[in-house]
C-alpha cells in the first residue's frame, strides 16, 4: 500500500486592493486544492465577482498556487490582468542615499504593521495620510542606513532573512525595531549577544563567523562625516584592542559594544552612551567625561585615573550598576557621579574629588577612597567592609553613611 505525506495546509490573508492601502485588517483563509476554489473563495470574503479578478501576491500575479507561502498577503484585484498590471504602484525609495525600487505590496505582504506598510496609506478621499518628503527625482527619502536597509528589503520580499559577514545582528535589530518589523524583531531576538565560548568575542549569525575588528580609521572615517551634536551609531560592535585616544567621541553610541583592551585616554566621550559595553581592561586615562552614560557597563580592571567627569554645565556622570572591580579611578574629577549599586570591590579612588557623589547600594568592600574629597557624597546602603577612608579631604559625617 502505497503511504502519502500529509502535508498542512496553507492559510493565507486576502485584502482587496481597495482597502490595501487602509487600515482595514486581511481576512485569513485556508488555501484550498485548486486555484478556481482559491480564488472563488478568496473573493467571496469580499463580495467581489471571481470573474475578471486577478490575484498578486508580492506585486506578481498567481496563476497557480505554487508560488504561495504560508502567512503571505493576497491581494485581489478587479479588472484585468492588463488593469492590475499597470496598477502595480512601484515605488522608488531613497534611504540614506541609496535607491531602492520595490512595490507597495512588497512592503505590506510580510509585515503589514510595519512602519514600511503603513507610510503610504491614503485616507478615504485618497490622499496620502503621511507627509512624505521626495528628493528631486520623486523618490520617497527616509533618513536611514541604506547598506542595512538592503537586508531587510529582501526579508520583505521573500520572507526571510539572509545574513552575510558585513552585516551585524545588532544593527539590524535596531533597523528592525526603527521600522516596526515585529516578526523579524521576535526571530533576531534570540541571537543578540551571542558569544563565542572560547575567547568571549561577538559573533554574528554568518557563514564567515566572528565579526571583525573595527579599525581606529574605520571610526576617523565615520567621525569626518558626522556632526559631534548628533548621535552617531556603534552600537554592537566590536572595537577589542581598537586605539580610540585623543578621538572627539562625543555622543556616540556605544551601547553594548565591545571595547575590551581598548585604548580611549585623552578621548572626548561626553554624553556617549555606554549602556552594558564591555570596557574590561580598557584604558581611559584622562578622558573626558561629561554626562556620559555607562549604566551596567563591565569595567573590570579599567583604568580611569585623571578623568574628568566635573562638567560645568551640571551634567552627571552616570556609572549606575556598573562593574569596575579593581579598577583605578585615581586623582579623577567625578564630583556628582552616580555609583548606585556599582561593584567597585578592590578599586583604587585615591584623591579623587567626589563631592555630591552618589554611592546608595554600591559594593566599596577593600575600596581605597584615601584622600578623596567626599563632602556631602551619599554612602548611605553602601558596603563599607574594610574601605579604606585614610585621610580624607573632608571629615566624613555619620548621616552621609546611615
């Protein structure tokens, strides 16, 4: 007797191209043996006569069901095949400075939510419910990486996503929250901040392996081009070993970057954001240090000696949560810091200035804060077992402590 796989079937979602366009929600059906039944019981969905309908899915009009995916976007069209034909509404885009040419339903058939699907709506009376900004030859601009833009628009054509070695799973994490690409969000999440177990690198989700070292002139590059006012994006990537010093990094993001060994002395990081880098071994002797941010950041072994954190202007400087065990902080400007709940087990804060600094839950166990200056400074939760207060600048009160 002769056994047949049984294979599940298909649901697809059909919308008329009236309503395509609209928030109105696809209807989802179960995809039938032939394409007569597909397309008579699509269009009964929508009261729509089968007879002279077409049916397109990703701008391409079905003439079977072979080219049918499970979860894809039917959009069913009045008329002839010549009327849908010339009604396919190509679209040019330019993001970033590169040009892409694809059509609405391309950008609505994977993800319909999407930032991608719903920028060309029209209201009832057709007008375009978003005001979109066209260069000089029509193209519809969006300010935003191009070279990560690619990537995803081949998601949205095909459905899935293809990974090559320039491409980094944090980035294009980023892009897909920035247009809303809720499915692509929920498959990347599971592979953000991978490790290699044997050396504790970044890798990527690629055939090639580990992403490679950025290069201190890969970051000149990027500064040459853009304005120290304005937030220029590292976030994910890897500088290990990178020499960044004497660099004006100003409001750069950093955000869980690897910085392991890198040399940042005499650097301008001011405002950057290093929320959850990994900075061990890093060098950041004098740097400058105004409003910078490194909540949850691994500083272990890093050394901060004569850095200046004391911005005129009364921005702080925020080490919340951070790891700096046996770190050297020494001779630092770091009046107004938050510390709450660092570790700062076995660092070395001698002569420090850390008036008003903020220390409530932070681990100072064997921490030396001899000769440090810390007038009105917050240790109240704190660990104190065998920190070292050995001439302060300033007598320590009991309120400050309890």
């Amino acid at each position: 007797m002769e056994v047949k796989a049984i294979l599940p079937a298909k649901r697809v979602k059909v919308i008329p191209e009236a309503q395509s366009l609209k928030s109105t929600p696809p209807r989802w059906i179960i995809v039938p043996q032939t394409f007569s039944d597909f397309k008579a019981k699509a269009c009964s969905l929508w009261n729509i006569t089968p007879d002279g309908a077409s049916c397109f899915v990703n701008g391409c009009q079905m003439v079977s069901l072979d080219i049918i995916r499970d979860g894809d976007l039917i959009e069913l069209r009045e008329g002839t095949a010549s009327d849908g034909v010339e009604r396919d509404k190509w679209i040019t885009l330019n993001v970033g400075g590169r040009m892409f040419t694809t059509t609405k339903l391309t950008l609505r058939s994977t993800e319909p939510a999407s930032v991608l699907a719903r920028m060309f709506e029209e209201n009832d009376e057709g007008v375009p419910a978003w005001g979109l900004k066209k260069d000089s030859t029509g193209a519809v601009l969006i300010d935003r990486s191009g070279e990560l833009f690619a990537p995803l628009l081949s998601y949205l054509r095909t459905g899935k996503l293809v990974v090559t070695e320039r491409d980094n799973i944090q980035l294009l994490y980023t892009e897909a929250e920035f247009y809303n690409l809720e499915r692509l969000q929920k498959e990347l999440r599971p592979h953000l901040n991978q490790y290699d177990n044997k050396d504790d690198k970044i890798v990527q989700i690629s055939a090639s392996g580990p992403t490679s070292n950025l290069s201190r002139m890969d970051v000149v590059r990027a500064l040459m081009v853009s304005p120290s006012t304005q937030e220029l994006r590292f976030q994910g990537m890897n500088f290990e070993g990178c020499d960044l010093s004497r660099l004006d990094l100003r409001n750069i993001n950093f955000k869980m970057s690897n910085l392991r060994g890198a040399n940042l002395s005499y650097a301008n990081i001011s405002g950057a954001n290093f929320d959850r880098a990994d900075l061990t071994d890093a060098v950041c002797d004098h740097a400058v240090l105004f409003g910078v941010k490194l909540p949850c950041a691994v500083m272990e072994r890093c050394s901060l000696q004569n850095v200046n954190a004391d911005d005129p202007a009364g921005s702080r400087a925020n080490f919340e949560n951070v790891n700096l065990r046996n770190a050297r902080l020494d001779n630092s400007q770091l009046n107004g810091a938050n510390f709450r709940v660092a570790n700062l087990k076995f660092a070395s804060m001698k002569n420090c200035e850390l008036k008003q600094a903020s220390f409530p839950g932070a681990n100072l166990e064997q921490c030396d804060l001899s000769g440090s200056n810390l007038y009105e400074a917050n240790l109240r939760g704190a660990n104190l077992v065998d920190t070292n207060f050995g001439h302060l600048a300033n007598a320590l009160h009991m309120s400050q402590t309890i």
